[in-house]
C-alpha cells in the first residue's frame, strides 16, 4: 500500500521505460524524468519510518519506507533524484525528498578500546559492546537498538551486557570464625593448648586471606590489574540498564562479627585475643574502602547516566525537527498545488 500518494492529477503520471512521463493534456509534448539511481541495500531494521540512516558502513531504513521506494509510485516522494525542471531561473528536482541521515560508527571500536584501563578499574571483566553484538541482517543488534532507541520515543532503552570481578563470593566461609571457636571452645578453668593452636592457626589462615583478598582488590581498582587472589568469581549482567538508585551489582564488601575467647590471661591467650583483634580491624578497614569505592562508581555511573539522557534527548529533537521540516516542504511543495 502507498501512503505517499500524488495529491495533485495523479492521472498525468505515468511510467515509461526508465522514465517518468507527465503529460498535461494529449495536445502538448509531455515531460520525461529519467529514473534517479536507486540506493542498494537498503537494510529495513529500523523502526522509524521516512528516513534512512547512513553509517558510512550500513544504509538502514524501516521495512515500511523499504516498501515505499519499491513500489515507486511518486516520483516527489523518493530517496532518489528523477531527473529536474527549470521554473523561471531556477532548477528544481524531483525526488530527493527521504532524509538521509549520517551517523558514524567507525570510531566506535577505538573508543571502547580506549574504555578499557578505565574498565579494568572498575573491576569490570569484559564488556560486550554495541558493535559485537549478534547480527540482524548483517547488522550489529546493539547499534540497531541503539538507533531506535535514539529515533522512536517509545523504544526501550537498550541494556548493557558485562561480567565484573566478585570478591564477596565465598565470603562466609574463607573469613568467618564461628565454627573455629565453636570447635575450639575451651573448658571453664581449662586451657587446652592443642585447641588453641589450632584457633590461632585458623585465625591466621583467615587473616592471610582477608589481606589476600583486599590487595586484589587495590590492584585492581588502583592499577587495573586481574585479580591474583585464589577463587575470585566472574559474575555476568545481561542486559541490564545501570541506574544510580538500583542495587544491581551487589557492593563489595565483606563484614563479619567475632567475640574473643575468655580464659585465663596467659601470654598465649593473649596472642590469640590479639589475632582476633587484627581480624577485626582488616575486616573493618577492607569494608570501609570498599563501600568508598562502591559510592565513587555509584557517583561515576550517575553523572555518565546523566550526560547519555542529554545526549539522547538533544539527538531525538534534532532529528525530529529535520523530518518535520522535509514533511512540510514536501506538503508545501508537492501536496497542495493547484495545477489544471
């Protein structure tokens, strides 16, 4: 179906070969316009209609404004010039109509190379990009969301697709004490030295693994480098859409209570009260870092968030106003002449 009809005496309209032919009355010589050159491969993934998207790479348009130009029914309403006229001193042309909008893509694998120090700072595994998403038609899905999302405002947002580094798995059993003191425990007036060698051995396996855990978590964050702690998980989000407020990615950090053993107030016990002590002050001081780390991201993806809706909503007015404007002079022009 064409909904981009000639308004004005469609009967003076007719397809020659490789030509249009427009003739106002069988008395006087009609007019030809040769065919414009038709754009190949046009690629109908978008959802706005009556524009097409030109990425040096990709001609994209909608699968409605793709039929459109097939069924070359008008030769006004066309992405092609068919042929022109002179009025008076001035050369018009017909066609040429259907915005064609340029947006770059070529530098987008640079830029998410460039990410990537700063990624790795911010304990993020791997990003799949917009550009290594699977194909629609030979096409990049994450850029075709994208475009939509930046053409029609009632498109989703598109999400995002990462895997990030996670200290806290396995948290309750490599740092916690619990059961050490429960096995351990000592009797009233008691004091078991082979129990309390094991405690104090425990606590020390536990202490060197907090320290493991959170010079990691330094290099990490400090210099970008890959975990070197033993058991450190990869945890994926799939298409998710970070917002300030969400509690998407779990904070890192690890927080454990443990009381010190009353016995008697031997050399030992205290060298094993003071262990506890240091467990305590590590897990404290690695709990503090983390939860500034996780308000600075936090800060970092708010502002990065902000600046993206502005970007979006400046790029969807401008291009709303460069169709309204073809629109209107399309109307202005071809749709309310009053030719006999």
């Amino acid at each position: 179906m064409n909904d981009k009809p000639i308004n004005q005496n469609p009967d003076r309209y007719t397809i020659g070969k490789d030509q249009w032919v427009v003739s106002a009355s069988k008395d006087i010589r009609p007019l030809t316009f040769p065919f414009g050159e038709p754009l190949t491969d046009l690629k109908p993934v978008l959802e706005a209609d009556g524009i097409i998207i030109n990425t040096n790479s990709f001609l994209l348009c909608s699968k409605k404004t793709l039929d459109t130009i097939k069924e070359m029914k008008n030769p006004h309403y066309d992405v092609s010039v068919n042929g022109s006229i002179k009025v008076k001193d001035k050369e018009v042309k017909l066609g040429n109509t259907i915005p064609i909008i340029k947006v770059n893509i070529d530098k987008l694998s640079s830029i998410g190379e460039g990410r990537k120090l700063s990624n790795d700072k911010a304990g993020v595994e791997s990003v799949t990009y917009s550009y290594d998403t699977e194909k629609v038609m030979g096409v990049p899905k994450g850029i075709v969301d994208q475009l939509n999302y930046t053409l029609v405002e009632s498109s989703l947002r598109p999400g995002d697709t990462f895997s990030y580094w996670d200290w806290i798995d396995n948290a309750d059993t490599k740092y916690n004490v619990t059961q050490l003191k429960i096995d351990n425990a000592q009797e009233d007036g008691k004091l078991d030295q082979k129990k309390l060698k094991t405690f104090i051995s425990g606590v020390d396996s536990r202490l060197k693994a907090l320290r493991s855990d959170f010079n990691s978590i330094k290099r990490t964050f400090f210099y970008g480098e890959v975990p070197s702690a033993s058991g450190i998980k990869v945890t994926k989000a799939i298409n998710q859409i970070a917002q300030p407020e969400d509690d998407i990615i779990k904070h890192q950090y690890v927080e454990k209570s443990s009381t010190a053993l009353g016995i008697n107030q031997s050399a030992t016990q205290t060298a094993a009260s003071s262990s506890v002590a240091k467990v305590e002050d590590a897990k404290k001081t690695l709990t503090d870092r983390i939860e500034r780390t996780s308000s600075n991201l936090q800060a970092q993806i708010a502002e990065e968030q902000a600046k993206d809706s502005l970007q979006q909503q400046q790029i969807r007015q401008d291009l709303q106003s460069q169709i309204t404007r073809n629109d209107a002079y399309y109307r202005e022009r071809y749709g309310n002449q009053n030719s006999r």
